[in-house]
C-alpha cells in the first residue's frame, strides 16, 4: 500500500478480497496515533470507500496496549459486533463517507469503554 496517495490498486484488490468472501484487516487510522492524550486518532474516509463497495459488515476491533508494543508488553485485542452500514443506499459522497467514518470511531469508542 502507498500511503503516500490513494493507492486505486490496493483499494480494488481490498474490495476484490472481500467481495470474494476474504477477511481483510484495515487500520482505519492509517497509522499509530502520534499524540498520547487522545483516545483514538482520526479514522481516514478512504475506509469508507471499500466499505461502501462491498456488501459485507465491519466488525470494529480494538487494540489496547499498543503504546506499549515496542517494549513487548502484552496486549490486549477486542472485538465488536459485527454491524452494517445503511449509507450504501446513498449515492457516494463526502458526506457519506464522512458518516461511515465517524460511524467506525463510534464503535471503535464503545468497545474501548467495555
């Protein structure tokens, strides 16, 4: 993946896997989180284009402990319930894909809580 722009090839070979009934695992943050203080860095709209081109549900994931990963520390995985996204109805925007990121943090956020 080329982080560096919007990488069409890994984007089409994503969705390809999933509409192929695969399991991919997506970091919806891009990234580690740079500043400590936050509970969880952005998640990237660009998710919410392979999500919105398959027919599958997201299952939200959450690792805890990552702050620690470099040290080799344990570490802690949590899964969600799996749950789908209605804004594929939608014809694909910015504003839809603005909706279906902010609804992942909102899962994300509620399996941290638990």
């Amino acid at each position: 993946v080329d982080r560096s722009t919007f990488d069409r090839g890994a984007f089409r070979k994503a969705i390809s896997l999933l509409n192929a009934d695969k399991n991919v695992l997506i970091f919806p943050e891009g990234t580690r989180k740079k500043d400590p203080t936050l509970k969880l860095g952005e998640i990237k709209r660009a998710i919410s284009y392979i999500i919105y081109n398959t027919k599958k549900k997201v299952v939200p994931v959450y690792i805890k402990g990552t702050d620690r990963w470099m040290r080799f520390k344990k570490f802690e995985v949590r899964f969600g319930k799996p749950f789908d996204v209605e804004e594929r109805g939608e014809k694909f925007s910015r504003e839809v894909a603005e909706k279906i990121s902010q609804k992942i943090k909102q899962k994300i956020l509620e399996i941290m809580d638990e």
